[in-house]
C-alpha cells in the first residue's frame, strides 16, 4: 500500500607535461565517483522494488507477510519511504493501556508493515474512577507520556490518538460513562496528538471482534486468498466475549441474522465475516453473576458452590468489594493417609457448580456448527488461565483442548488453593462457553496466544491499522 577533466599542459620542450593532481582534486574526483556509484545503486533499488512489487502483484495474497524485510529497510534508509504512526488507548474493564504503532507503506507490496509497538498497562480499568473521573484522566495521561518517548516530536501532530472504551464502561450508568469520556476528551484536546471528535468513545462490540480477528490474523500472515486460511478468534475479556469468524457455509451465510456479518476489504480482498459479542459473558462480569446465585440481591458477602470452603478473600468488582466464600455446607473428600487413618479435605462440588453456570451460560450464546471446523486461537483470559493453571508455557503459548480445560477444571475444584481462589470458578466457566456456549466439541483444539513477534495480540492493532486507512 505505500510505495528509491583532465588537464594537459605543455612544456618547454613541447612534451606533453602531467602535473601531480593535488589532494582536493583527487577527493573531488573520489566524490564525484562515489556520487555517480551511489546514483546507479539508487536507481537499480528503485527499478529493482518496482519489479519486484509488480511481481508480487501476482503471487497469491497469502505471500505477504506482515514483518518488515531487508529491501523495505534498503527503501527506507534511501528515503523512498516513510513511517507512520498510530496511538490506540484501550479502556478495558480491567486495565487500560496504550499500545503505540511504528508502520510504512511497503515499497514492494504497498501492504502496511508493522515495525515497532510500544504496549503498556496500568490497573485497574478506567471504569473503576466512575466516581471520580479526573483520577481516571490521569491514568490515562500517564500512558500518553510513555506513547512520546517513542514516537519523534515531529510527528506527533500527525499521529492520530484514539481511546476506545470496552465492557467496562458498556455497563457503567450512562452519566457515569460520559462523565470519564468527557475528562478524557479534554485530556485529549491539549495532547500534541492529533485528534478529532470521533477520538474518544466506547467501542461497539461487533468492532471489537473485527479488530480482535482481524490482529490475530495479520500477525499469522493469514490472509491469504482463501478466507479458509484465515483463523476464527475467540476473545475472552472481564466484561464480554467475542466470536469472530470468516464463514464459507453457505448454510451459516444463509442462516446468520445479517447483523451479525459483516463485509470487509481487507488487503484488496473483500470477506465476509461472522462477528458476535456477548456482555455480560467476559470472565469478570460472568463471575460476579456465578457468585451471586443464591445470595440476597446487593450483598456484599458472596457464598457460592463455586468457591472452597476455606476460602475467605475479598474480590473487587465495578468499584465494589465484596467478601467471597464458599457454601455453608462444605463438602469434604477423604482420603487414606495410611491403613488405619482417613483425611478429609474440603472441595467444591464441581458438578453443583457446573449446573449455575450452565443455567447461567445457557440460551445466551449461539452454536455456529462452521465454528468446529475452522483453526481457531483464542486468547485474553483464555490465554491467563491456562497460563497460571500450567496447561501451557508461558512465553510461547500453545495448544490446548476443550477437553483440557474441562479436565483442569474438575482437578482444580478437587484441590484446596488459597492463593489461587477463584481458579475452580473460571475454569469451569471457560469449558462451559466453549462446550455449551459456542457448542465447541471436546476435542476441539485451540491455539492460544499472547504475543506473535513480540506484538500483543489485542484488537488495538486493528483499530490502528483501520484508522490509518478510513481515517479517525
């Protein structure tokens, strides 16, 4: 998408005379050299990208790539090209942070390429300043100050700035939601960024699906002719999920409420793509609904069937602590410590729990039957969980099953672990919308992720690329 005399003098005698160049002459004929090599070189870079670029005019879209190569940095340092910049705030309900995007026109593809990216968060989300939004406002400027350090002074004023607000402000009062957007509009208005009206909002759902899959499948060079290549992204945040695919049934095309699909143009390829959200369905906001079953309505101490009888902990949610517990009557499970003694532990009675959340979980989401046929990666919470339960590394992610969610569930509810409370709770969550919920088979296989090449997989970086084409 973006586009490299000499002088003869006589003697006495008549003979021909050379006099010794002197040092400035060599050194100009040196230079003049150099300047005519450094030319040649210059316009065979320029007709060399050009062939090049119009070579790869006619591979299969699936031979671009996201990365930068070595003739896109050969154009760059020739100045025939130029980055460009995007700041993306993303407001979650957990967590804000900035992600800053360093990218250039490709010389060779004209696709944009994605150099650098700062990403940084601060906790908790700016929901949580509801009560007072000037704290929230000042969250949100210390991200900016760390977006200047890495984006040139020069080019502030043409790096566009947007904040976009995710389930946790979806489900603050209005008046309590417009009262942060306007502290951050202003916030925004004596930034050197550049800003317009539309830079400060909360997100629709659909839009943070889109950007979600379309990250994931930029970074895996997804894009590929065949909307079969592209992976369907399932993003579990605190406050809504998404589903987000790009369906070739034509019984799913046929049979998907239209508000649901979307058509897009995405590397001068036009796709259609199934996108849902569900609020209400992100771990967090799940979690404060499986706690309160069976409690009075506003308490504030939470006993459930979900959680350990020696758990006692407080847990913070939309600005309200409550104190969490397990059930009155606590279930115990023996075991033989040797022949003559019997040990008892406490533990949560999985199948109680799996039936709240199954009733909770049950009739909110739709089964796309397309879904268990495509390669599918799923991340955020998903990604968290399976991290601190130990199903996968850390620093590289991998591949996991429903059924190994489902399985680390039952185990985890079976083992008393204070440090780690609310563990049984979501796991058993996290297998029941996938198994009951998007109506994923038990041996399902999903590809979690984190990062891919050292960028976040986040729905910023969408946001970002879209904004730099479509404008704020």
């Amino acid at each position: 998408m973006e586009n490299l005399r000499q002088r003869k003098l006589t003697g006495e005698d008549g003979s021909p005379t050379h006099i010794p160049k002197s040092k400035k002459t060599s050194q100009s004929r040196g230079s003049g050299k150099m300047q005519r090599c450094f030319c040649i070189l210059t316009v065979f870079v320029v007709i060399s990208t050009f062939a090049i670029g119009s070579y790869f005019d006619v591979l299969p879209w699936s031979a671009y790539t996201h990365a930068t190569n070595a003739l896109d940095r050969v154009a760059f340092m020739l100045g025939l090209q130029k980055h460009s910049y995007a700041v993306i705030i993303d407001a979650g309900s957990t967590g804000s942070r900035v992600l800053a995007f360093t990218f250039h026109e490709s010389i060779i593809d004209r696709n944009l390429k994605l150099d650098h990216e700062l990403f940084v968060q601060v906790k908790p989300g700016l929901s949580a300043f509801a009560d007072n939004p000037k704290q929230g406002a000042k969250k949100i400027e210390e991200l900016l100050e760390r977006a200047k350090e890495v984006i040139p002074s020069s080019e502030l004023k043409n790096a566009p700035l947007a904040m976009k607000a995710t389930a946790g402000l979806r489900l603050l009062p209005v008046e309590k939601a417009e009262g942060l957007l306007e502290e951050v509009r202003q916030l925004f208005k004596a930034s050197p960024f550049m800003t317009n009206e539309n830079s400060v909002s909360i997100m629709d759902g659909a839009d943070e699906g889109l950007f979600s899959w379309f990250t994931v499948n930029f970074l895996l060079d997804r894009f590929g002719g065949d909307p079969e290549q592209t992976m369907a992204a399932l993003d579990l945040g605190g406050g809504s999920t998404q589903i987000t695919f790009a369906p070739t049934d034509q019984v799913t095309l046929k049979e998907t409420n239209p508000e649901f699909l979307h058509h897009i143009s995405a590397f001068h390829h036009n796709l259609t793509v199934y996108t849902k959200s569900y609020l209400g369905l992100g771990l967090m906001a799940a979690r404060k609904e499986i706690l309160s079953v069976g409690n009075p309505k506003d308490a504030k101490t939470l006993k459930s069937e979900c959680i350990n009888p020696i758990i006692k902990t407080e847990w913070t949610y939309a600005g309200v602590t409550y104190t969490v517990m397990g059930p009155e009557k606590p279930a115990y499970k023996e075991i033989k410590a040797d022949r003559n003694v019997k040990e008892k532990y406490p533990v949560v009675r999985f199948d109680e729990c799996l039936k709240i959340i199954n009733t909770y979980v049950n009739n909110k989401v739709d089964k796309p039957k397309e879904l268990n046929r495509k390669t599918v990666s799923a991340f955020s919470y998903y990604y968290d969980r399976a991290t601190e339960y130990g199903l996968i590394d850390p620093f590289t992610g991998g591949v996991v099953t429903v059924r190994d969610f489902l399985h680390a569930a039952n185990k985890t509810c079976d083992t008393p672990n204070a440090d780690q409370p609310f563990m049984c709770l979501d796991l058993t969550f996290i297998s029941v919308i996938l198994q009951q919920g998007f109506g994923l088979s038990l041996d399902k296989s999903l590809h979690l992720f984190k990062q891919v090449d050292g960028h976040e997989i986040s729905w910023a970086l969408g946001a970002a690329f879209h904004i730099l084409q479509n404008g704020l």
